[in-house]
C-alpha cells in the first residue's frame, strides 16, 4: 500500500501548484502537520524536476507520518513516474 497519494491536473497558469490534504482520520493535529511536512518536503525536493504548468494534490495516508522517509520518498517518485509529471523522464532524486 502506497503511502502517498498524487493526483495531477493541467492548468492555465503555466506555473506550478501544489495542493496537500490530510484527513483527521490521520490523527490529531501534530501527526496531521508531521504528514503534511514531510509531503511538503518530497515537493521541495523534487519540484526542480517537474514540469510546469500542472496542479499537484498529493494525499497523505495513515501511514505518511510514521514511514520512514526514504520508504516515503520511494513511494513518491513511484507515482510520480506513473504520471509522467518529470522534465523528460529525468528523475534524479531516487
């Protein structure tokens, strides 16, 4: 089970827009804003290699706050991949 959930929509701007969601089924506050640093932190990360112009939601699962990171980043670029959301494929963050 993934522990990250991407979905992708083109957009009028040309630029890029991130968009995170964590549900209060997560946990209390402080897992909820665990979850959403370190989404925010695989963005940062990875941000540089996307294309423009496309809106990112990502989702965070149960389990988002507690996988350890490199598990979190795998699971991210995983999906990623499978959307095609990379300057020409070039992932260098694995």
């Amino acid at each position: 089970m993934p522990s990250v959930v991407i979905y992708t929509n083109r957009n009028r701007s040309g630029e890029r827009r991130l968009g995170i969601t964590v549900s209060k089924k997560i946990g209390k506050a402080v897992i909820r804003n665990r979850a959403k640093r370190r989404l925010r932190e695989l963005y940062r990360m990875n941000c540089e290699n996307m294309k423009d112009g496309i809106d990112i939601i990502l989702v965070a699962r149960g389990r988002t706050a507690f996988t350890p990171f490199n598990k979190l980043k795998n699971d991210f670029m995983l999906a990623a991949d499978k959307l095609n959301i990379f300057k020409d494929n070039e992932n260098t963050a694995y």
